[in-house]
C-alpha cells in the first residue's frame, strides 16, 4: 500500500526515533509499505518519520543512482552498484573520510534541493529485516543517502546541514509546504 509522505512541519520529522523489537506489529507489512511509497515517490531512501512513525526504521536503495551509467562512470564511485537494504534501529558508530557536497533533495521537502557536505564513510551498527545484527562500512553516495535517512530517525533534515543565511532564504518555501502550498505527483500529509 502506497502511504502518505508526511510534509515538512510536521512535528514528527523532529521526533527523536525510539528503537523497535522484532515483535513491532506488523513490521514485514510496513517493511512492504514503505518500499511501495519510496518507489512510487521516486525516492532511493524512505525513513519511518516520512510515514508519521517515529521508529527507527529506514530502507535504501541506492542502486537506482547507478543505472545508466557506463563502465567509467561506474569506476568512479566505490559504491557501486549500490545497495537495497532495510536499516532497524540504526545507530552510528563513526563517520569518517572528507567532508563533500551532493546535492539532495527529500520527499518530505519537495521541490527544493541544495548541496550538502558529509563525510565519505560512515560505519554503522543495524538490524536487517530478520533483525539479524551488522556493522558496515558504507561509502560513497550509498554513504549519503544512509546519512541522509538516518538524519530523519534523529528529527534532523538535510535543510539543517545548511548554512543559517541559507535556511533564511528557504523560509517563505518551506513555509509553502508546511500549509500545503505545493503541488506534486505522489500522497502528502500536511499538518493543521
């Protein structure tokens, strides 16, 4: 089932994500849920907050990135082709390498994008989908994307990496948003 993206201003997107067990009503459903909305929102990363839960949940699938590009293209980025992989209770245990900037987007803030700066690795400790327990090393722009999900399990988004002046100039945008003052092709939620 196709759920709704909750819009920027909804005070679940700055909740604190609380951890969940293996007996999380209804998670494999969820689970199927949440790749059916990220897909058909033209996402690579869905975060649990995004559906109005604040759990610490998020899926990835950063392959989507690689298609279509050559062999060259392809040696260029250590991550390739990518993952589709299910985060539970994901929790850093470093980030590391240079600061660099890619410009992203997020569901929950359609329609603006700005270039971000974040490390290049980040080591992870998660559950998979049958909380099975991994640490990785992720890289690249597979690293982006985990990072940029995992923000929405901390009540972060990308708009928070932004310098203060910048963040100012996107207020009359953001405010748009958060009244519903925004048109696009998949199911929003706004807040009152």
């Amino acid at each position: 089932m196709i759920l709704p993206i909750v819009a920027y201003g909804a005070p679940v997107l700055r909740a604190m994500a609380k951890d969940i067990s293996a007996d999380y009503a209804d998670l494999p459903k969820l689970i199927e849920d949440m790749w059916e909305t990220m897909y058909a929102s033209n996402g690579v990363g869905l975060a649990a907050p995004q559906i109005n839960r604040a759990i610490r949940l998020f899926v990835v699938d950063s392959t989507q990135i690689f298609e279509g590009m050559d062999a060259s293209e392809l040696a260029e980025h250590p991550d390739a082709p990518g993952i589709k992989r299910v985060f539970i209770n994901a929790h850093i245990e470093k980030l590391d390498g240079e600061l660099w900037s890619y410009n992203e987007g997020c569901l929950s803030i359609p329609k603006i994008r700005e270039d971000v700066w974040r490390e290049e690795t980040v080591l992870l400790r998660y559950c998979d989908e049958n909380f099975v327990e991994k640490t990785e090393l992720f890289e690249g722009i597979t690293a982006r994307v985990i990072l940029h999900e995992y923000d929405h399990i901390d009540g972060k988004l990308f708009i928070d990496h932004l310098k203060p002046l910048k963040r100012k100039l996107l207020k009359g945008k953001l405010d748009d948003i958060s009244k519903g003052k925004i048109r696009v092709d998949y199911k929003m939620m706004f807040s009152k």
